[in-house]
C-alpha cells in the first residue's frame, strides 16, 4: 500500500497517509492535527541522493548552524 505526503491546507500540517486505494480522494484524508479535511496531497519528487556526479559531496558538516 502506498504512503503519500500530505499537506493540510488548514494548519499547514505536514503528516504520511496510509492510502488503501490509489483511488482515495484527498477529500477524503483527514488531517490529524486540526481534523479537516483539508488535505492536499504532495507528489513527491524522486529522490536523486547519492546519484549526483556533477554536485560534490555537500552533506558534510560544513558550517550548517
Ligand atoms: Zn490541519
């Protein structure tokens, strides 16, 4: 079963929805924080970590604070 992100568009909640079907509408995704059904989900993009060639490596601890 796929998980998507999701987005409330009341709170800006940011929270992980179990999906039983890819049919589900995000109206019916319920948010847990403000319990309105306000969600939007994110499509999540690729993650592209580790496979950079052009980019060095720029997840060291670097002077991050
Ligand atoms: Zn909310």
């Amino acid at each position: 079963m796929p998980v998507y992100d999701y987005e409330c568009e009341n709170c800006g909640k940011l929270f992980e929805e179990l999906v039983i079907s890819y049919s589900v509408p995000d109206s019916e995704i319920k948010c847990p924080e403000c319990g309105e059904y306000k969600a939007k989900k994110k499509i999540s993009a690729p993650s592209i970590a580790g496979s950079s060639s052009s980019h060095s490596s720029s997840c060291g601890a670097s002077g991050f604070t």
